[in-house]
C-alpha cells in the first residue's frame, strides 16, 4: 500500500471510528446552547410527536430527561425517584455510544435510590450504587413511560424526581459536526480521542490510522497531495454515514427486521456503532427495548449490508 493509499485508508477509518465522540459531542453543544449546564439534568415535558427531531429516533410514549456529564471535576450524584410499576430507565453512555450501565423498572426495581458515576480513574471504592464511566465524557438519558393524557401529571411527578448534583466543570468547548471539512473533523476527533481514550480492544483500528498521527494531530504537516487522499478517505466514511442512516436491523423473522445483539453497546463492530450514530443515536440494547422494522419499509439488502 503507497503512503497516499495509507492515509487515504486511515481517514476513512477514522471517520468510522469517531463518528459517535462526534455526534455525542454535537448533541452536547446544542444542550450548552440552550442553557443547559453540564452535570444537570434537563427535563422535556412534552411527548414526542411527528415535528419532533431533536431525538433521532423518539418514543412518543415516554418523557425524557436528559443529562451531559464531565466527570474530570469528581463523583456525580444521581437521585432516581421511587417509580412503582411504571417504566422508567435510565441510560449510560460513554463517549463512543456504548451503553454501560442501565438502571430502573428492569434492572434495580421501582423503588429508586442514589447512585454515583465516577470517572474511569476515580479512587473510589466499588459497590453497589457505585457506578465507574470508562470515558471522562458521559450521556445519561432517562425514559419514564406515560400511559396517556390522563397519566400525564402522574409521569411528570416521577420525572421532576430524577436530579443529579455534581461539581461545576469548565465548559468543554466546540467541536466540529459530522460535515466538517478534513482538517476541522479530525481536529475535533483528535481531541475528544485524547480526553477519552478508547480502550486498549480497540487497538487493531488505532493502528489503522496511525498514520494520521491523531495523537499530537498538525493537519499542517501534510503535502497538498497527502490532504487530497485524506479529505478523499474521510469522504469515503462521511459517505458510508449516508447510505447506512437509520439501519438498526440486521436480520428479517416473519416479515420483521430485529435489531443486532449488539446495538447500543457495539464492542468492535464499528460500522454499526457508525450507522446507529446517524440514525438512531442512543438506541437502549436489546434486552431493554426492542426496535423492529417490517420488511417493506426499507429494502433488505440494506440491512444485510450491516450483517458483518
């Protein structure tokens, strides 16, 4: 492979691999925009509806609260309110996507608690409310089901429960979106992979782009012929983005598509952490919740494309 073959090949792989710390990273934004401060949970009291699209993907059945949190200032508390027999979860993300914990109906039971998430470095010791992040960087997302108008007052009053308490943090900063030219993108990618460093499994795909040198990146180093095959590679990833948005399905059973066994915690299976990071950010895993398809709304064959 030439050194233009190399580069062109690490940044389409690059592309693949930070596509969710990206997506993460803008879904933060838009929070801080809007005066939601980081380690808070911000609350949205209306259901989901056809005009909705600040979820990807939403239910129209649940409210949802919704937290971003930096754990390199110390511990962050979270208060879950007792919820009885109704559905409420409430989701971890690390920030690659991957879900790591889940508390709740399912999980813990209805009749709440405190819990501390603490950083991948914390020296605290373990237990049974302790909850360890594996990145700095943490989304948490709450679901409480509403059973209809006449449950509404009922669903809010566990809703307004849920709070978290946490040290104030210094405001991340501004990353570059999904769209961003090669030197903005890889920019952003950089530094998000240097304040939440990905685990030592995913070292196959780091060697795949060592050549972009995204540990100390200088888009500046590179010949005008080396950022052509860079800003191609990263094309080549942005359009594999594209063509994959919204597929979460990999398999067909009597007319409907289930989900992958790995949706929403994706070990090395970066190409559906990719896809499910345009189409269907946050997604729960499957033993939280199922999300199917019927088999005329999208055709099959893109849907096998995410089989391997």
């Amino acid at each position: 492979m030439s050194d233009l073959e190399a580069l062109r090949e690490a940044a389409r792989t690059a592309y693949v691999f930070t596509l969710p710390l990206i997506e993460i990273a803008t879904t933060r934004g838009r929070g801080l925009a809007v005066g939601s401060p980081m380690n808070t949970f911000g609350h949205m009291r209306n259901l989901a509806d056809h005009t909705s699209r600040k979820v990807t993907t939403p239910n129209n059945d649940t409210y949802y609260s919704t937290a971003q949190v930096d754990l390199s200032g110390g511990p962050v508390t979270l208060t879950v309110p007792p919820s009885g027999d109704r559905y409420l979860s409430v989701q971890f993300m690390d920030a690659y996507s991957n879900t790591f914990a889940l508390i709740g109906t399912r999980t813990t039971g209805g009749e709440g608690g405190t819990y501390t998430l603490v950083g991948p470095e914390e020296a605290l010791a373990p237990g049974p409310r302790i909850i360890r992040a594996p990145t700095r960087h943490v989304w948490v997302l709450a679901r409480v089901l509403v059973e209809g108008p006449h449950d509404s007052a009922a669903a809010k009053a566990v809703q307004t429960g849920l709070s978290m308490q946490g040290p104030a943090v210094p405001d991340p900063g501004v990353f570059a979106s999904r769209g961003a030219d090669w030197k903005a993108y890889l920019s952003s990618a950089a530094e998000l992979m240097r304040l939440n460093p990905p685990p030592a499994t995913d070292g196959v795909m780091l060697r795949r782009m060592a050549a972009l040198g995204l540990e100390a990146f200088d888009p500046e180093r590179f010949t005008p012929q080396e950022a052509a095959a860079i800003a191609e590679g990263l094309e080549q990833g942005r359009q594999f983005g594209r063509n994959s948005a919204g597929l979460t399905g990999s398999s067909f059973v009597d007319g409907w598509s289930y989900p992958d066994a790995r949706l929403g915690n994706f070990g090395q299976n970066y190409a559906l952490r990719a896809a499910v990071a345009v189409g269907g950010l946050a997604a729960l895993p499957p033993e939280e919740a199922m999300y199917m398809r019927a088999e005329g709304d999208l055709p099959r064959a893109l849907f096998d494309g995410l089989r391997n």
